[in-house]
C-alpha cells in the first residue's frame, strides 16, 4: 500500500474524515489540508473539459453549443469577455444571461 500523502488519499473511501485523518499531524500539512475543501468543486468544473477532451479523441466532431455550459459567466476565468471564453467558445463572446423573469 502507497504510504504517501496522495497515496493514502486515493485509498480513502469512506469520506472526508478519512482525509482528514490520512492528512494530519506530521503526515500532512495545512496547505495541503486547505485544498480538500475545494476539490470537490474543481472536479466537477473539470466535468466539460474532459468530455469535450474525450470526444475529440474518438473523433466526433466538437459540439457547438446553443447556450453556455453552467460554469460560464460565473467567475473571472469564465468571463463572457475573457480569452478562455474566446478560445473555447467563441459563440458566447459578450454573452449575457437573460434577466430571470417575474
């Protein structure tokens, strides 16, 4: 069994105590600690990346999108405005929502 920090991470399968555990005291540190609380959050937002990733290599052609997938216009990386939005998808350049209706 892998005794590193990110080893016994991998091995953990119960929930976050079990993170918690495998990163205290001398076996860890605080910064790496820190991380757990948003790694959730950063996998799910990786979710589009990958399938997009995934279908290019089988080939398909790219999927062209009629509205903007969930993340986007909702932080600084995902500006409607921004060169990520410009790069990845261009159709949504000065995208904006529309106002929620009363």
């Amino acid at each position: 069994m892998d005794t590193s920090i990110l080893g016994r991470l991998s091995n953990f399968n119960v929930g976050w105590p079990d993170a918690y555990a495998a990163m205290g005291g001398v076996r860890g540190c605080t910064h790496l600690r820190e991380l757990l609380g948003v790694m959730a959050t950063v996998a799910f937002q990786t979710v589009p990346g990958y399938r997009r990733h995934q279908r290019l290599l089988r080939g398909d052609a790219p999927l062209v999108a009629n509205e903007p997938d969930h993340q986007m216009g909702k932080c600084l990386s995902w500006d409607f405005d921004g060169p990520v939005i410009a790069r990845i998808a261009p159709q949504f350049i000065g995208y904006r929502p529309k106002a929620p209706s009363r």
